[in-house]
C-alpha cells in the first residue's frame, strides 16, 4: 500500500463549478502537507502549504488538514479553464526529513 | 526573485553513458532536493542537500549521485544508463529555518535511447 493515496481521476467540471481534491495517507508523522499544481511538460507549482491540522485560504483556493482521519482536501471555487491541470498533493515529516513524498495526481479538466 | 532554474531543459543520450544535471536554487535557498517523474511510478525523491551535505536520499541505486556546491548550486549525476531512466527529473529548493516548502524547477527531460 502507498504511504498517500490519491485518485488519479480524470476529473472533468464545468466552469464556474467548486472542485473538491482529496488525498489520504498512512504515515502519522508526516507534519507539512503540500498542494501542488502541474501542467502539462512544465514543473509542479506550489499552491498551498500548511502545517498540522486545520484550514488554510488563498484566493480561490482552501486547503484542509485533518491530522486525526488521515485526510487532505484542496477546494476551487469559481474552477476556470485555466485550472485545468495535474493536482499533486505532498507531505513530509518533521525537521529533518523534508523529503517529499507524492500522491499520483489527479488530472483536472475544467469545461467552458 | 527569479525562480529555480535547470539545465538543460532537455537531454538524448544512449545507454551505457553517463549525465550531468544542474540546478540552482531560489537565491537565499540552502537546500536542493532532486525527484524524479515518470508516467508509471510518479514523482520519486532522489537525495536531497543542505549546505553542501547530503541530509537523505531515496530508494535509487548507487549510479545516481549528486553533489553541492558553496553556492547552493547542485548537480546530479547518473552513469551507466538504462532506458528506465528517461524520466523528467526535477530540482526543487526550500528555504530552510524551518520552512519545509518546496519550489520546483522546470525540469530536465532525460531521454535514453
């Protein structure tokens, strides 16, 4: 079994739409929880980056932790055509060990 | 600040020769890690360097080496290659003092033929 599952999709919204993008994981030290977003041929792009538990908010874009299910969510509100890309969550341990460890990617279609 | 930048962006080289990858971080960055991503087991750390150290390294082989340079600066390098190599490989800095995000680069696309 992986150490952080992710369901590869593809995922096709329309525009305008509210995306919910998940992940789990099975190992309890990981600390810091990334979201990062690829298009096609070009270097993952970070968009959010939280530590521990709870919510975090940028723009249209809302990152959940929940440390206790072993569960992460990026949230799009107002999803654009532009959004349609690769979301890849992450998440390292503490200080120390900072290697970053990788859901699959879910690939994201937004539909005008 | 300008964002981290690897060269070249891409490579064709044949088996049984050996590469050189380079990488330099955001300015003010002391750590650079190495991933590498393929369509089959995604993205995949490396090794990963701080202040010219090597801090941890991934489930890769001996034939993948890296090092670091005064300046942050860092290479990779793999010898003896095979076609399972071809892969995008990706350089990504972190600012270090307890800030664990990571900023990618744009990434070197290796081809083995």
């Amino acid at each position: 079994q992986k150490e952080v599952e992710q369901d590869p999709g593809p995922l096709s919204v329309p525009e305008g739409a509210i995306v919910s993008l998940n992940c789990t994981y099975s190992n309890s030290a990981f600390q810091y929880f990334m979201w990062y977003r690829q298009y096609s041929r070009k270097g993952p792009e970070l968009l959010m980056y939280t530590y521990s538990s709870g919510n975090k908010e940028d723009g249209r874009f809302t990152a959940q932790v929940d440390k206790s299910s072993k569960y992460i969510s990026l949230f799009i509100r107002d999803s654009q055509p532009s959004d349609s890309a690769t979301y890849l969550c992450a998440m390292s341990a503490a200080f120390g060990n900072e290697k970053l460890t990788f859901g699959t990617g879910t690939r994201l279609t937004i539909i005008p | 600040k300008a964002g981290v930048t690897q060269t070249p962006r891409y490579l064709i080289k044949t088996r049984g020769q050996q590469v050189t990858l380079s990488c330099s971080p955001i300015s003010g960055h002391r750590s650079v890690s190495w991933y590498q991503q393929t369509p089959g087991q995604g993205l995949q750390f490396l090794f990963e360097y701080f202040s010219e150290t090597q801090r941890n390294k991934g489930n890769f082989p001996g034939r993948f080496s890296g090092r670091q340079f005064s300046n942050s600066r860092s290479e990779m390098n793999v010898s003896t290659l095979e076609l399972g190599d071809s892969a995008l490989y990706l350089c990504a800095s972190r600012p270090g003092q307890g800030r664990n995000e990571q900023y990618f680069g744009p990434g070197t696309r290796l081809t083995v033929t």
